[in-house]
C-alpha cells in the first residue's frame, strides 16, 4: 500500500502497536497523542475519533505540539473498553491563517493578502450548503479597515467556523483502531491495609471476622480504603508449618493459610474459625460503611487435605508413591501445599472453569478485588482467558499480580489484563535506584499498561532497609510509597514499625504467617499520625493519586530525592523531598520547578509544607532544606504561582 499524503503514525497510549489494551482510569487525565504530517508547508489539522462503550462516535479535535505531534487530553467517566484512531488533513484556512500570521509578524502584510482570505471566506459561503455566519462575515469585512481586516482574519473563532466549512484536504485516517480499557478509581487510586483476620482478637486466641470489624475504625481513620487478608479458607493439616516456617507443626499452631482445602472445604469454604461465611457478610457490610472494600487472596494451590486431591485427582501429578510433589518458588519450597496442573490431560477446561466458579463464588459475594498468589508460574492463557471472561459480567472486578519474577514476565502479566502490579520498589532504596525505577515506569513503555502498587512490606517481605532502620526508615518509605504511586499498601505492624526479623534474610521473626499474632495498636513510636495525613494528601491532591505525571527535580544531596507531580495542564502541583537516610541528618539545594508552574524570571512561588502546615513565599529557583530523620525525613510542599507573579 502506497503512504497517503498525510501520514498518521506512533498513536498513543498504544501497547505493542496494539495488540494489547492500554490502560486508563475513571477521573484521571487520559491523553491522546499521534505524529500526523505531509510533505510540503501547509498547516496540519487532526481529530482524535473516540468510541466510548455504548456510545456514538465522538470527535475531539487535537492541539498541535510542534514537531508534527498532535495531542487531546479527557477524563473518562465510563468502565470499558474505548476504541480511538486519529484523522489528519491539510488545513487550507489553518495554512493561510499561519501565512498571515508570519507576515504580520514581519509588519509586511499587503492589501492582496487580505483579499485572498476574503475570497476564501466567500468561495466557502458558496458551498450547496449556505452558512449564514458566513454571509455575515462577509459583510463585517467589508466595511473593516485593512488593519481591523487583519484582526478579524486571524481571529481564532473565524479560524474554527473556517476550518469546520472546508474541505479536509487529503484527509487520511490510522489503518487501526486502538483499546484503552478504563477501569474503576480503585485500580489506579487505592490504600490497602493487609491483616491476618485471625491475629485481630484477644491475645491467644483466634480470631473472627466479628473482631476484625472491632478494628475497622482505626484503619479506616488512618485513611485505607482497601482491606486486604491472605486466605480464609479452612487449612490443612498435612505438613502443616509450624512456628518460624518450621517443617513441625505443634497441636496449636494455626498454620499458614496459604495451605489451603481440609474435609471443612477448599477455595469456596471459610475457615469455621472465623466465623463462617456470615461473619465475613458482616465484616464486607461493615467495610463498606466506612468507604472500604475487602480484597481476598486467590491462591491457586492446595494443602495434601484439599476435597479436590479426592474429587479430581486429573488436575494433579501423583508419583509413583502415590504422593503429589510438593509447590516451590525457587528457592522458596512450600512443604506443604501442592500444585494443580494446568497442563494435565483432563484439566483443560474442568479446571479452568473450576477456578473461574471460584471467582464467581466470590464476586457474588460482594468480593470485588482480587490479589492472586504468584500468577508468574501458573498459564499466561488461563489469566488471559480467565480475566477477560470474568470482565465480560464484571468490569468492576480488579485483579492484583502478586509476581516476583523477571520483569517481562510481569509486564506481560498486566498486559493480558491484570490492573495492577507488584512492584521491585521494595527493593529500591537509593536515589539512583528509585529515580531510574520511576523513569521506567512513567516514561517507558510500562506507563501504558502497568500499575505498579507500591508495597512497603508484606509478610514475606520484611525489607532489609527497615530491619535496622527504626522510626525514621518507616517514615521514609511510607512517604515514598504513597507520593510514589497511586496504590500503595502496608502490612500491619508497618506502624508500630515493626522489624525483628530472622536472621539472614526477608522473613519476620515470629511471621504470623505460622502463628497468631497479638500487637497493641497504641504503642509508643507508631507512625498511625503521619500514615493519617499521608493518606489525606493522597485524597485531597489529584495529581498523587496515580504514579504518572511524576517528574525528577534537581538536588545535590545523593541521599535527598527530589520529585514533582503534577496533572498535565495544571496550574498547581506537589513537590516532594525524602532524605533516604534513616540515620543521620542531610541537607540540601533543590531546584524548584518554576517553568512547569510557569513563573518567569523575577516571580515567585506560594507553598506550604504540607505535613507541618508552614507556608513560605520562595523567590529563588533554588533553595535550602535540612531533614533530621529523627523529627521529620521528608517534607511535601504544594506549590502555585504567588499571586501578582507574572507569567
Ligand atoms: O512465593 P511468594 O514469595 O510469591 O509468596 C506467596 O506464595 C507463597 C505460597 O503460596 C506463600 O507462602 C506461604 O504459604 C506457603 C503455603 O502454606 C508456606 O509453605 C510458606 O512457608 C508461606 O510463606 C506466601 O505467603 C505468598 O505471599
């Protein structure tokens, strides 16, 4: 096929050149770019065209950019898949218009300029089908002075009525059609509070979801909105763990509740000590009238004692002992738990569609959000089949990858249709690390399709940084995590800073994993305080609320980061500094970003520091901070132009 005269290439936001959705979410800016150009000089025009689900066609026109990129910004308010392609033409009243205006510019506008645009309006008006506005153009022009002619020709509503009258000269349009899926607010703005339900209660004992809802002002005061528990099905016995992921479990120990299915059920059932499925009912309603929702684990694995290793012994691989080898995550080996097998004879699609009745079973519970156990090592196919499938009846549905793996894996995971992601920002914890990391995400190609949910622990993830950090390194990392991104998420004991951990390793001393857990919430040195007005900010300033629209800020401190977010197009924004020393005191100049809030040379900024309240008036693109880890580690500044402050 030979290129058309106005080429429309590199559409965004495109995944792959299309062969997977992009990703948006409702309320937060979705933007549309494309290069649209043509040989010669003539001024370009491009239209997005945007199919909204069970809409019309809509046509929004595109801001030229300069350098033949062509751009639209909306807010989806609609779940769903919207398709976009983009048109392009040459623009005769638009080449005309920038004609004149260079001429202007060059003060040498002649008479006859003016009479070609006159004769444009009047062939246009011309047209089979008369525009009265037209008409009257022409005859306002007619008694106009060349200088008064010269206004009016440029005018910019004389330049829309123009350009919606002609011709769309060798109009063309992008061969495909583009998908971006737009989800709910939670799939890209969320905080989630992990607990294990069964810690919730009076020392010693196991508790039930009853004790959980006792807890719910307290979490939903620090400003969570999702509340997220590892399995609550009944666990098995076999190889049950014992304390400390010891192979040896005593007649008390709870086990892991990732061991799941025993003869009380399997991933439809609830554990009996929790209260049964009436006590969850209870603990779903009471969630909700604090603004939360719960999130279950789906892990797809069962204990030796799962109704299913009976009822279809074809989903699994028996040796010839008679025994099912038990599931690993290299180096990680779970004694006590075994795989199904997608692969199998006989699984496809009993098992496939086990696993999604699985899902329905809990959605029709009034389970909205999922976080599934290590998908990395279980079919790419099944999710891709399995997430779409489910989507069909519940778009609302969100699906959370917890994959540790290589990274194309979990890119791939959020492309066939995870919303969001489990992230290496555990891991990164210097100024290089998190800079580079952060690039990846909002200015690469994962911007597109992965929300990465920032995690400051799990229980598996006890983070080196903070085992020896104390009170300042909790700040640290709650800072970064919930300016960072916009989901973030804690496991409990996060504020009581909690870092005992076993030796040489990730894992927390005494992991509640194996046994119940009893903590007093009120304990000296939490951080309940600042995680509170963290979580506020979040509410209270849109362009944190997602972890794009972030950009690095100058600092000459290697321990300070120094970061901006702000909403394309604002006229407001929020800085942030984190001192990423837990230990000693740092400071630093950092450069304030005057041009992104378009202050010109001799303006001036209004902030206010927005954990302490203090507001200041900065006159210098520059300035000096000092964070003593002790007191305060980072500070949050937001940032407008001072009143009075030219432009
Ligand atoms: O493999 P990951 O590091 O991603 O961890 C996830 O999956 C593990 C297996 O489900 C799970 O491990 C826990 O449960 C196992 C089964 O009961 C048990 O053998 C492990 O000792 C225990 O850590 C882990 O919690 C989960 O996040």
């Amino acid at each position: 096929m030979r290129s058309p005269r106005v080429v429309i290439d590199r559409l965004q936001p495109s995944v792959d050149d299309g062969r997977f959705p992009a990703k948006a979410t409702v309320g937060q800016p979705l933007v549309f770019e494309a290069d649209v150009y043509a040989d010669g000089h003539e001024a370009i025009a491009a239209e997005l065209i945007l199919r909204q689900p069970g809409g019309e066609a809509q046509r929004l026109p595109m801001r030229s950019l300069g350098n033949d990129r062509f751009r639209v910004q909306m807010l989806p308010t609609k779940t769903g898949r919207h398709l976009f392609t983009v048109e392009g033409w040459i623009d005769a009243w638009g080449s005309y218009r920038r004609v004149l205006l260079r001429l202007q510019a060059a003060n040498k506008v002649s008479e006859q300029d003016l009479v070609d645009g006159v004769e444009r309006i009047r062939a246009a008006s011309r047209d089979a089908d008369p525009d009265a506005r037209l008409a009257t153009l022409l005859l306002r022009l007619e008694d106009l002075s060349p200088p008064e002619k010269l206004m009016l020709l440029l005018d910019e509503g004389v330049a829309e009525l123009m350009s919606a009258r002609l011709p769309r000269g060798f109009a063309s349009r992008h061969a495909s059609e583009f998908c971006v899926i737009v989800e709910r607010t939670r799939a890209g703005f969320a905080s989630w509070y992990e607990l294990f339900p069964r810690s919730q209660g009076a020392p010693g004992q196991h508790a039930t979801f009853d004790d959980v809802i006792a807890r719910l002002p307290s979490i939903a005061a620090m400003g969570f909105d999702v509340l997220y528990m590892p399995p609550i099905h009944p666990i098995g016995t076999t190889k049950r763990k014992g304390r400390n992921n010891s192979l040896v479990a005593t007649p008390t120990d709870p086990g892991s509740p990732y061991a799941i299915g025993s003869s009380e059920g399997g991933h439809d059932a609830v554990h009996p000590a929790l209260g049964g499925i009436e006590a969850l009912r209870r603990l779903r309603d009471a969630a909700a009238g604090y603004g939360m929702e719960l999130a279950l684990d789906i892990a797809i694995q069962c204990s030796p004692d799962h109704p299913w290793l009976r009822e279809h012994p074809e989903w699994f691989t028996w040796r010839s002992d008679g025994s099912v080898r038990c599931a690993e995550n290299p180096p990680k080996k779970y004694e006590d738990i075994v795989n199904v097998e997608f692969y199998n004879e006989g699984a496809l699609p009993s098992l496939w569609l086990a696993w999604r009745d699985v899902i329905e079973h809990w959605i029709a519970e009034g389970i909205h959000t999922f976080r599934v156990d290590n998908p990395h090592t279980k079919p790419l196919p099944f999710w891709e089949w399995l997430i779409a499938d489910i989507h069909t009846r519940h778009p609302d549905v969100l699906f959370l990858s917890e994959a540790f793996t290589r990274p194309a894996m979990m890119y791939r995971l959020a492309k066939i249709g995870y919303s969001q992601s489990y992230t290496y920002f555990t891991w990164r914890n210097s100024k290089r690390e998190l800079g580079e990391y952060m690039t990846e995400l909002t200015q690469q190609a994962p911007r597109d399709f992965y929300r990465p949910h920032f995690f400051v622990n799990t229980p598996d993830i006890n983070p080196r940084f903070l085992q020896d950090a104390g009170r300042p390194g909790f700040l640290i990392r709650a800072a970064l995590a919930s300016t960072l991104s916009g989901l973030w998420g804690m496991y409990s004991g996060f504020e009581l800073c909690e870092g005992a951990a076993l030796p040489n390793g990730e894992e927390y001393l005494d992991s509640e994993k194996y046994e119940l857990r009893h903590r007093n919430w009120g304990a000296p040195g939490n951080i309940v305080g600042e995680i509170t007005r963290l979580n506020r900010l979040r509410r209270e300033h849109p362009s944190l609320q997602s972890h794009l629209h972030f950009q690095l800020q100058h600092s000459d401190n290697d321990q300070v980061l120094v970061y901006a977010r702000q909403l394309p197009g604002a006229d407001e924004l929020v800085l942030v500094a984190v001192s990423l020393d837990p230990h000693a005191a740092q400071e630093t100049q950092f450069d304030l970003p005057f041009d992104a809030l378009g202050v010109a040379a001799g303006g001036a900024l209004e902030s206010e520091e927005l954990m302490s309240g203090r507001r200041f008036v900065w006159h210098d693109r520059r300035q000096h901070w000092r964070f003593v880890p002790q007191e305060m580690p980072f500070a949050i500044w937001h940032l407008r132009r001072a009143a009075g402050a030219h432009a």
